[in-house]
C-alpha cells in the first residue's frame, strides 16, 4: 500500500516540479535562480522518477543515447551562443558588443544571449546529473551481485 501512495502523488507533484525547473531555466536571467539551479530541479525531478518507479523504467523513457545527445548539445549549443560574438569581431560571449537586441528590461527575452545560452546550459546540467545517477546506480547494482 506504501508504494501505491507514494506513486500516486509523485504522479501528480513531480510534473510540477520538472516544469518549475524549466521556469527558473527560463527566467534566470530576470530573477534568482538561473540555467544551473533550473537544470538541477529538471534533473533530480527525473531522478526522484527513476527512484520511485524503478530504475528500468526511468532507462526506457530516457535511454543512453539520449542523454549523450543532451550532453553533446547543450554545450555545442552553448559554444555556438559564443560564437555569435566572434562572428561579429567581438569577444566570446558578447552581447551588446555583438550587435545582439538586448530587449527590455525585466522582459522574458531581455538580456541578449543569456536566456539562449541558459538553454543550454539547462539541458546539459540536467542530462549530467542523470547521467551520474544512472552511473551511481549501475555500479551499485555490479557490487551487490
């Protein structure tokens, strides 16, 4: 009966917590929190899945492949952002310097690159920390047999 209740309400609170995390993802920029913090909340919401679904059934809905693909992204995307600036002359990572419409202040879209480059940095935090779950689980299993 204990893990019939315990999964129901992982049902109903962990898709709140996993979208509370892409919001400080997406408002890093503008308020406390950021693209790490975000990542974070993403990635332990995923690892709270897999610890009370089981670790099976949180490697099918998110295999290896896919988490190789969010960690080669997320920093490509976030080495891409940089090379905005680089492509205009400027510094790595500039903004402003690049020519880049740094919105207005307090908007979701302010800040120039910062909110893109937090995807980026969101996905690959999240998809790490995931990936050293699964890991951390793996080995553990390999030393109990």
């Amino acid at each position: 009966m204990r893990d019939f209740i315990l999964k129901r309400v992982a049902a109903v609170i962990l898709p709140f917590v996993c979208v509370y995390g892409f919001y400080v993802i997406f408002h890093g920029h503008i308020s406390a929190g950021g693209s790490f913090a975000g990542g974070i909340i993403v990635g332990l919401s995923y690892i709270a899945f897999s610890t009370i679904y089981g670790i099976k059934k949180g490697r099918a809905k998110m295999p290896d492949k896919v988490l190789t693909w969010a960690e080669s992204f997320g920093t490509l995307w976030y080495g891409i952002m940089g090379m905005v600036g680089i492509s205009r002359g400027v510094p790595f990572l500039a903004n402003k310097l690049a020519g880049v419409d740094l919105g207005v202040p307090g908007a979701l879209f302010s800040g120039g690159l910062i909110f893109y480059i937090g995807l980026g940095v969101g996905i690959r935090v999240a998809s790490t920390m995931i990936t050293i779950f699964f890991t951390l689980m793996e080995d553990d299993r390999e030393n109990a047999a």
